[in-house]
C-alpha cells in the first residue's frame, strides 16, 4: 500500500497515520460494538461482520508497519451509557491483537465514557490527550490549553470526515484526511477507521468543532486505492 508522505516524518497510509521517527501508528474512530447498536437501538440488521473487517485492518497495519507504539485517538467503542457484551468481547479481542506486537495509547473521545473497565483489564489508561515532540493528538470533542501550548501540529478525529464526488448522476463518497491550519498551529483531522460508514461530507456539512470553523482552506485527501490530493474545500465547492 502506498504511503503519502504529509509533513516531514509524518506519513497518511489510507486510513492510519505514521509517524516514521516515533514508530507510532495512529488510527482513530473503530467504533467497535456499532452493528450491535444498531440492531439494539436502531432495529437494524446487518452481518456480524464489523469486527472481522476491522481485525483484518489492524492486522495488515501492525505487520506492514511493525510499530512499538499503537496509538488509538478516540472512541475505540461505541455505545455511551454501557458496556454491551459485544464490546467485551471484541473491544479486549482487539486490544490484544496490539498488545502483542506494541504498546497502546487510549485517548478518550466522546463514545469512551465507559471504556475504564476494558482499559483496567489491560493494564492500560486512558489519557485526554498524548504530544510526542511538538505533534499533540486529541480526540476533537473537547479542546485541552496545554497541548494548544506546547505543539506545532495538531492532530484531531472526531469528526469522521468524507468527501462526495459525482460524475453526472453517479455519487460515491469516500474517507477524506483534512490538512490545515488553526491558531497558528498545522491541523490534521483523520478518517475514521471503521469499515462502515464513510462519513461527513466536507463540501455540505457545518462543523460545530473550533478548529473546522473555517473550513474553506483546509486541503481534502481522499482515500481510495492511495490518498489522493484534492485541492482546497473552497476550490472543491
């Protein structure tokens, strides 16, 4: 798989980030435990699938990218209010699969509001935000002064982004990586890692979060068969 080279170190490969110094993978948004939500909340049936897709991701990362930290930025499960049995199960599944191979940095994001007994079961916390040299990863619903402080680069997810691009009547939308600036740091806001659901689209909808008020400058990379360089969101308007 093809990497994208962003910064100087700091490298897109679909929908992870690497930073190539650190040797640490990046993925945000795995929302595990969603099919069951849905069935649960929402009286939708899909194929128990979900977790089998995401295994096979992470899989194909720890091995390509051999990392000695594997750091997950946010919402790692997805119901609010509990722990489902499926969460359980394929939320400590999963971070035995990272355990083996790296050590795993959990930061909470706004689904982690429950997520203290998984992590105590690793041995593991959970952090509001982690800066490595002068990048600082945060979740995005939330914004913390000290990381604003310290880091140059900003890296946020939250936000699940996505770009639609039609050709006459067909529409396809893809995961899209953003790349800016805010407060006169660089921003990047990553994809979702989840198989399902795409996302946000860029081009049509407002962000409530501070540093996607101005939206317009902010270059869109979509993920296809490689990341590819779409141009300004103003230009793609």
């Amino acid at each position: 798989m093809e990497s994208y080279k962003l910064i100087n170190g700091i490298y897109l490969i679909d929908k992870a980030l690497w930073l190539e110094k650190q040797k640490i993978l990046a993925i945000a948004d795995l929302h595990i435990g969603y099919e069951g939500y849905l069935v649960e909340e929402q009286g939708i049936l899909l194929p128990r699938r979900l977790f089998q897709m995401i295994k096979k991701d992470l899989g194909f990362f720890i091995n390509f990218l051999q990392p000695k930290k594997i750091l997950i930025n946010g919402d790692l499960k997805h119901e609010f209010g509990k722990i489902s049995e499926q969460e359980w199960q394929e939320t400590l599944a999963a971070l035995d699969l990272m355990l083996e191979k790296a050590e795993v940095i959990l930061i909470k994001g706004n689904h982690d509001t429950i997520l203290e007994p998984i992590a105590r079961k690793k041995g593991l916390k959970i952090v509001d935000y982690y800066c490595c040299s002068s990048i600082c990863f945060m979740h995005g619903h939330k914004i913390f002064d000290k990381p604003l402080k310290k880091a140059k680069i900003l890296v946020f997810a939250h936000t699940h982004p996505a770009i639609i691009l039609r050709e006459g009547i067909k529409a396809e939308r893809y995961k899209c990586w953003l790349f800016g600036s805010w407060k006169g740091k660089q921003v990047i806001v990553m994809p979702s890692f989840i198989p399902y659901a795409e996302g946000i689209d860029v081009l049509s909808q407002h962000f409530d979060q501070p540093f996607l008020k101005n939206l317009s400058n902010f270059e869109v990379l979509a993920i296809g068969d490689k990341i590819y360089k779409m141009g300004r969101v103003k230009n793609l308007k």
